[in-house]
C-alpha cells in the first residue's frame, strides 16, 4: 500500500512548494490550489502567514521527509545491510528453483520471505534493490510536473530525460524476474558458482544441504529417487509447458521496455505540440503545418491506446494463462539465446552430478576392476 500511493503522496507534499507568480505579477507567489480560507476561496498565497500553504510547511516537510525520502531509505537498509543482501539473492535463487515456501525448504531466508517478499520477489536475485530505482523515477517525474509547471515544454524535456535514463538502465540490466526468465538466472547462479564466486557458491552449498535433507526425508520411499541437476533446478520439460509465446513476448522486461518507449514517445510528443512550428501562420492567417499538427496527434492516440491494448493483453496472460493464437504462431519459433545456453548448461549439469552422486561403494568397485584390467593387460 505505501509503494502504490508513493506517487500520489509525493505530490501532494510537494504542492505546497509549487509556488509562481500571477501574470501580470502582483509581488507575491500562488499555490495551485484554492482554499476557503484564502481570500474567501481564491489563490492561496506561499509563504503567507494568513493562507493555508503556510500552516501545511511544517506537515509537508514531514512527509517529504518520513515519507518520500524515509521510505526509499528504510528499503535500502532493508535490502542491502546486515547481511540481508545474500539472504536475499539465496531466496530468489530458491524461488527460481520452485522452493522455499516452507521453513525447511527455506531455513535462512524464509522469514525474510514472509515479512518482506512484496519489496523484492519480482526481481532477479543481484537485482532486488531495484524497487529504489523506482522509487527514485517517480519522485524524479513529480518533481519536474510540479517544479516546471509554468514551463510545459522545459518540464516534458526534463521527463523525457527521466525517462531516457530508465531506458537506458532497464535495457543494461533487466532485472524483472518472470516466470521466463527463472532458467536463465539459474544458468547465471550456476556459472557464477563454478567460477569460485563466494557468495554463489555459498549459496549452492546451503542449496544442496536442503535438497540433501530434503532427500533424508523421502528415504523410506520405494526406490531410490535419482538427484539431478534438473530435480534441483526444474527440468527441460518444466520450461516447455510454457507456450513460446509466452516466453519471449510477456517477459516482464520487455513489458517494461515497451511501456518505456511508448512514454517517451508520448512525451517526445508533447515537446513538439509546445515548439512554434504548429502556431506558423501563412498570408490568409490560417494554421501552416495544420497537418503535421494532426498527424503528430493520431500517432500519439495510436500509441497510447497500442499501450493499453498491449497491457491489457499481458494482464489477461497472467491472469487466465491465455495467449492469442496470433501471438503464438508470431513468436513461437523465436528462443532467447540465453534460453537457449541456460538449456544447455543444465544438460550439461545433468550428467555431471548423476555421476558426482553416485553410490560410493558402486565407484569403489568400478575402481577395482578398472585395476584389475590393467594389470592383466600390461602383465604388472
């Protein structure tokens, strides 16, 4: 509830300091909003001891405070000090293998789960500081909307640039983990351990003493279930139940990386609405560049109502499942090439421990009759 009324509470507080004159100018600067306490409803004054902006400096500064700056501050302490960033990163490796929603399954990191999983379980597990970099755009676009707002063309340019950036950072790191993208951040964490990272490694090894307890406790089962990379992190045909379509076109980065775009267009748009190029006028007094005005206008309804339809498509795909069968015969020929060596490095993965768990009196045994080979071929 604080994350999604953030923006909205930002704003109100920063109303209060949204203060420009009157034209013509009368010496003194006005809020945005009327009370009935200012001049019997009309503009309120800042910095007027009399008016209502006034009596709200001090709860402003307060929330802006506690609020706008107090909560990004707390996330930060809570994502990132006292050890909790590896607690982290080990359970979102966990809930990429399908695991940890049981203290046994979770035994470090399971109430950090519980209390806090709404602040990082949409990310991936070096990404879950990202909810800051949120935060910090839109304080950054609530700024600007209400600073500059007697500029629009300055207040679109700067938003664009707000919105350039986290593009920019979007594209360099992608950091939603969905449902898609689990095998890849299993492939990382793998690759990552068996170069000696310690913190990956640390995190295979607490890993594997669950799926080694988790394996204790199936021991009286009929037969003896075979451990393989693919039981600890899901299987081949876990990741073809997912349509293909599915997997490359509702990633939630790439969700994200339209949204972006279509926003900056939009605003792109808007700097072009406050240039002088569409108020040029010919002999006859009528608008010159009339149709470029228009043109520039279908394009943007044509861009937001795209954004709507194509949000509404990846809403309706995470609710129901369902996938348009236009979208399915466009994209399911299409694999991420990192989908594509994360399969890979699992097969390979596969065989490695099936041998490395092999029983050791059956490697022991091996052993000796490799020997015993040996000596009747060399005669030794």
């Amino acid at each position: 509830l604080i994350y999604c009324v953030y923006l909205s509470c930002t704003t109100r507080a920063l109303e209060v300091f949204n203060c420009s004159p009157t034209d013509p100018d009368d010496g003194w600067e006005y809020v945005s909003f009327t009370d009935m306490s200012c001049d019997g409803g009309g503009l309120c004054r800042c910095w007027d001891s009399e008016h209502l902006p006034a009596k709200l400096l001090l709860p402003s500064l307060l929330a802006l405070g506690i609020y706008t700056f107090g909560f990004p501050l707390f996330l930060f302490w809570l994502l990132r000090c006292g050890g909790r960033k590896e607690l982290l990163k080990e359970d979102q490796i966990l809930r990429a293998s399908g695991l940890g929603e049981r203290l046994a399954t979770n035994p470090r990191a399971y109430h950090m789960r519980v209390r806090y999983h709404k602040m990082y379980y949409y990310y991936k597990p070096g990404k879950t500081y990202w909810m800051l970099i949120i935060l910090g755009r839109k304080v950054g676009i609530a700024f600007c909307a209400l600073i500059f707002r007697t500029n629009p063309g300055f207040m679109l340019a700067t938003i664009v640039l707000i919105l350039f950036i986290a593009f920019s950072l979007q594209t360099r790191h992608s950091p939603y983990m969905s449902a898609s993208q689990r095998q890849i951040v299993l492939a990382e964490h793998a690759i990552k351990a068996e170069g000696g990272d310690s913190t990956h490694v640390h995190i295979r090894q607490n890993i594997n003493q669950i799926h080694a307890s988790e394996a204790m406790g199936k021991k009286g089962k009929a037969g003896r279930t075979k451990q393989t990379f693919s039981s600890i992190f899901g299987t081949k045909k876990d990741l073809e139940k997912q349509p293909a379509a599915i997997t490359f076109f509702f990633d939630y980065n790439t969700v994200e990386l339209a949204l972006l775009f279509c926003a900056v267009l939009v605003c792109l748009a808007g700097v072009m609405f406050e240039s002088d190029r569409f108020k040029a006028t010919d002999g006859s007094g009528s608008l010159r560049y009339v149709w470029q005005r228009d043109l520039v206008t279908f394009i943007v309804i044509f861009i937001v109502f795209s954004s709507f339809v194509y949000l509404a498509i990846v809403m309706l795909n995470e609710i129901t499942g369902y996938t348009p069968r236009c979208l399915k015969n466009c994209c399911q020929k299409k694999e991420n090439a990192m989908m594509s060596a994360a399969n890979a490095i699992q097969n390979h993965k596969d065989d490695q421990i099936e041998m490395s768990i092999l029983n050791p009196s059956m490697i022991n045994a091996a052993a000796y009759v490799l020997l015993f080979l040996v000596f009747i071929t060399f005669d030794l």
